[in-house]
C-alpha cells in the first residue's frame, strides 16, 4: 500500500469512527429533549437565613417520551464578574409522569450557576443567589430620577450579582407582569440604568453602590433591590394610602396618581396609593424571594414650609405616629411581625433647610431589634456639622437644590448616599424567608390531563402568559382540567394572608411531536408540546444554519452554542422575538477539541438542546 493510500485509508478511518459518534448521538436523542427551569429563577437572590443558608426550589419539567433518562441538578459557583468555577456534585431528580421535577436543596451563601443535566449533558442553567433582599419606600431620593440624562454612578466594580427587577408599576394596582425580569445593576445598557427598578424605581439610582458595600462588608454576598417609593410624598399620604383612603397629593392636592399617564380621573381608583407599591413588594417580590428589610427614606415633603399642613405631619409626634402605623401596616399584611425597617432623617430640599421637627419624629420612631435607624442623609458626617445642601459649589444635590446626583467634581452624592446607608446595615437579624413554590400533582385520563395546586388559596389564577392577562376557561380553582394544548402554564396562587405564589411553569397538551432533524423509522409520539430546533448541515466543518419556531407573541429568545462542559462558546441571539419561524447561520466559533458541540435554545422558561459533531477535515 502506497503512502497515499495508507494516508487516504487513515483519513476514512478517522471519517468512519465521527459517523459512528453522530449515528450513536442521533440514537441517544432520537427524540429531542426539550427542559425548563422555572426555579431558581434567574438573577434571582434568595434571602438567607441568619445561618448564612437558604431552602432553594429548584423546579421544572422535562418533555420526552422516554423519562428513562437521568435528570440531574448541580451547583457551579460563579465570581462576581462571571467566572464560573468547578461544578458541585450532582444530584437526581425524581420526574413525574409529565415530566415535572421538583427539589428543595439548602444552599450556602453565594452566587451560583444551577445547571440541570439531563443523561450527564447541562442542558438548561440560571444564576442565582443566597443574601440579602432589600424593598425600597419613601419619597423621591428613594424612587431616582426618570431622566435619561441624570448622571449615575458607575457600574464599575459592582459584582453581576447586585440585581433589580425592570418592572414599572407606578400608580396602578396591578401586579408586575414578570417577577423573573431581574437585571444586574451593573448593567452597561444605559437605557436599562435609567429604566424602571421595579416596582415603582426611576432607575439604579444609588442602589448599585449600595448592593456592592453591603456585598462586600459581608464577604462577598449577591443583594436585590425592589424600589416601592413614590416620589414627592409625605408621611400622612402613606398613612391614607395605608389606610385604604383618600391620599392627596402634597404638591397638587388631588388624590396621588390621578389621571398618571392618561389613567384614571376617578379617585377611589387610586386609594390605597403610594402604600399599594410597598404591599405589592411584599405580598410578590418578597414572598417569591424573601426579604431582610425596608429602607425608608423619606420627610421632605413634611419638611416644606409651603406645603399645606393637612397633607403633612403636624408635629414629631405626629410624624411618629403615622409612620409606624404604616409599618404595623406593612407587618400584617405581610404576616411579618418582625419585618425590619431602616428609618432614615431627611428634611432638606429646595424648600427649606433642616427641619428639626421632622427629624424629631424620625428619629423617635425606631424602637427595639427591628425599627432601627438608617441614614442620616441631612448632614455630611454623622447628624450634625456641614449639611448636604447646595452651597453653590461642588454640591451632593442637583441643580434643584433637592436630589442627590453623581456630580462631574470631586463629590458623587449618590454614591456618598449609598455609603451613608452602608454604615447604618449592620448585622442580620429577623430576616423574612422566601415562601414556597406550590408544587403541582399530575394526572391524565385519556386526552385529559389535570393539574393540582395546593389548597388553601384565597385566589387562583392559571395562565400561561402574565398573571395580569385574563386566565384560560375554568382556571379559577385549585384544580386545573383540560384536553388542550398550552405551553409554559403556570398556576398563580394567592394564600389568605395575601402573599402570592407561583408553580413552576408547565407544558401541557396533546400529542406533540417533538423529534429533530433527520426522520428515522420506528419514531415515537409523546405527550408534551414544545419547539422545534433544527441543526443543519450536521455533522458540519465550519458553519451551520438553525432553525426554530417560536409558539407565542414576545418571547423571549435566546440561543448559546456550548460545549460538553455546559460553557457558552457563542451567544447566537438573545432577544425578543415574534410568533413564527426564525434562522441563524452560526460561525467563527473558537476550537473544539472533543468535536462535540450542543446548541441550546431558551424560548421563555423552556430549553432544548441540538447536539452538533464538528469535523474537522485536512
């Protein structure tokens, strides 16, 4: 045999030894897996415990014909600006009959990368955290300022693990549409920086300075930030809205919200505001997530001179009084009687300097181990000497002698903001737990499948886009019934003290075939609906092409190539996109030394995964 042809013989070897990898790849998945991973949701932080752990969900659903196959969870802990480290064990999960899985592991203080694997490949992960949950009240050096030109601090050095929600839900009694629209406040998006922190927050504001002080004086720890304040509010509106009243409005004196953004022009429509915000953290956000305490700055508005007396409080006492009726408020309807709150002093505005009285009565108002005192944000240092308002020269306000603002000279006032709140957190006491994730039982009676969430709820909601779009035909119970097809259900529940939970989210329906890519004989139909992904050419040498269709309006798409080790080699598209059929041509991806690559597509909660082969040819 001549050279060239033991070359060519070695050549179709190395040939015939990729064909037989991708013909017993193509026979392990023969039936393509689509998984979701509902929890831990992603960017989410879980409120820890004085212990420094936290009970984690870890839920979700595996479609597949075969539930034969190894489902597993694992934990990879992750640094602060995204380095993953080496993989924890991993550990089994029990599937039911539809595929639901459902785990409750206690996990450490930290940031993580849970990951689900399914026969040893990841297929589907979320970043997540145990720490300290934070929600944000008060007035407008609590909300931020909606301008997209306001200067912020820098992102700089603020760990990926310090994260808000993009919600916005000013004036209204809605609840946010997605608890899972979380977002490092470290973002580099400067629309998002300036966008809504959720539920009622103007922007990052000083809260990413914040979250990295509070990290770092607790040896590295992620921090979540819900912002319910209200801008321009005094203590006596928070005190109606508390009550479920009439709550005027200091500065126009009609009832707060009236006709926002073209809304309502009906009062009753907006009693209960601006406390509505804070009970929606509490009863959503914090029973979803947990929560460590209130941050209340506020008083400027009681401050005012030319604010009428009737829309403010009338002394310290009466500044006491009505504050911690609000708190008390806050307490039982968060079945919390020991929820922490953080009182600050803040008199000064544009309106007058420092205001003994008002900070009297703040300063009475912490009693005990959970109403302490937070920031004093009326004097540079301590709570006397030089005061933080403008003096016409390198200031720690704006130009509107009122909010505090990231100044081009050598004072940033938002970031001496955060550090001034930094110094009054101390050490964790009477931390609220995140509550549970119902766990939903399964059944299937011919083409009827039932769905169970616990009982007990005030309200059910079944849905399968937002908890504010109207539920599907007969989802109003704990038991959900039903021989149709629906993709990413979810059961909304609310319990008698007004907290809300919610189910992992499940797909369900006929028989739907799934499989990928090359049809081979003997293929099997199974129960659960899902997304195409296609894969083409496969084998492939330097390019391919995907392939997928979307099943619903705005979903959310992203697509990784990733290797055997579950890393991202490329992030493809993450956006977005319209109901319908949608391609990408893939290239320029680095070297593969195995020559096993895995596209992996997250339409919404749901995943599914296309092993590739790459063959490399000379």
């Amino acid at each position: 045999m001549t050279f060239i042809n033991k070359y060519r013989f070695f050549e179709m070897k190395i040939f015939f030894v990729w064909i037989c990898v991708f013909t017993c790849f193509i026979a392990h998945v023969c039936f393509a897996q689509t998984v979701s991973l509902s929890y831990p949701v992603n960017n989410s932080v879980i409120q820890r415990n004085t212990l420094n752990t936290a009970t984690v969900t870890v839920a979700g659903q595996l479609n597949y014909g075969d539930l034969t196959v190894v489902v597993s969870y694992r934990f990879r802990p992750v640094g602060p600006t995204g380095i993953m480290g080496a993989p924890g064990p991993a550990t089994n999960l029990t599937l039911a009959p539809n595929g639901m899985f459902y785990a409750l592991p206690v996990v450490n203080k930290g940031w993580y990368l849970c990951e689900i694997l399914v026969n040893g490949i990841v297929y589907t992960a979320n970043k997540f955290g145990v720490g300290d949950v934070f929600i944000i009240a008060g007035q407008s050096n609590a909300q931020g300022i909606k301008d997209q030109s306001y200067k912020l601090p820098s992102g700089a050095g603020i760990p990926e693990w310090v994260v808000g929600a993009s919600e916005d839900k000013t004036c209204t009694r809605k609840l946010p549409e997605s608890f899972t629209n979380l977002f490092p406040l470290n973002t580099a998006d400067d629309m998002k920086k300036h966008g809504p922190l959720g539920p009622t927050g103007n922007s990052v504001w000083a809260y990413g300075v914040l979250g990295k002080l509070i990290s770092d004086a607790n040896g590295g720890m992620p921090v979540a930030f819900f912002n319910a304040a209200t801008a321009g509010s005094s203590v006596t509106e928070w005190k109606q809205g508390a009550d479920g009243v009439e709550a005027k409005h200091p500065y126009t004196g009609a009832q707060v919200c009236l006709g926002y953004m073209g809304g309502s022009v009906i009062p009753k429509d907006y009693y209960g505001q601006p406390y509505t915000a804070l009970k929606t953290a509490l009863n959503y956000y914090g029973s979803l997530y947990g929560v460590r305490a209130v941050l209340w700055h506020q008083g400027e508005a009681d401050a005012d001179p030319n604010v009428n007396a009737i829309y403010k409080a009338s002394s310290a006492a009466d500044y006491q009084s009505k504050l911690q009726a609000v708190i008390a408020k806050s307490r039982s309807d968060f079945a919390a009687p020991n929820l922490t709150w953080y009182i600050c002093k803040a008199t000064i505005s544009k309106f007058g300097p420092v205001n003994a009285t008002i900070r009297t009565g703040q300063g009475n108002t912490p009693s005990g181990s959970t109403i302490l005192s937070g920031a004093d944000t009326d004097y540079v240092n301590g709570s006397a000497g030089t005061t933080t308002a403008n003096d016409g020269g390198d200031d720690y306000r704006a130009d509107d002698d009122t909010h505090f603002f990231e100044g081009l000279g050598a004072i940033k006032g938002l970031t001496w903001l955060a550090n001034k709140w930094a110094a009054t957190i101390g050490a964790l006491t009477n931390p609220v737990a995140a509550s549970y994730v119902p766990l939903l039982l399964y059944s299937k009676n011919s083409d009827w499948r039932t769905l169970t969430a616990p009982s007990g709820g005030v309200q059910y909601h079944w849905n399968s886009t937002h908890i504010n779009n109207q539920g599907v035909a007969g989802g109003t119970s704990s038991v959900y019934t039903t021989d149709q097809s629906w993709f990413g259900m979810k059961c909304y529940m609310k319990d008698a003290i007004g907290n809300w939970h919610v189910s992992a989210a499940i797909n369900i329906g006929h028989y739907i075939n799934q499989r990928q890519g090359v049809e081979f004989p003997g293929e099997q139909q199974h129960e659960e609906p899902g997304f195409e992904l296609n894969t083409y050419p496969n084998p492939f040498t330097n390019s391919f092409t995907v392939a997928f269709e979307v099943p619903e309006e705005n979903c959310q798409v992203k697509l990784d190539v990733i290797d055997i080790q579950g890393m991202v080699l490329k992030t493809v598209v993450n956006n977005p996109h319209a109901k319908g059929k949608w391609q990408y041509e893939v290239k320029e991806l680095p070297d593969n030394p195995h020559g096993i690559l895995f596209c992996r597509l997250k339409i919404n909660d749901s995943h599914t995964v296309r092993k590739l082969v790459r063959f490399n040819h000379r």
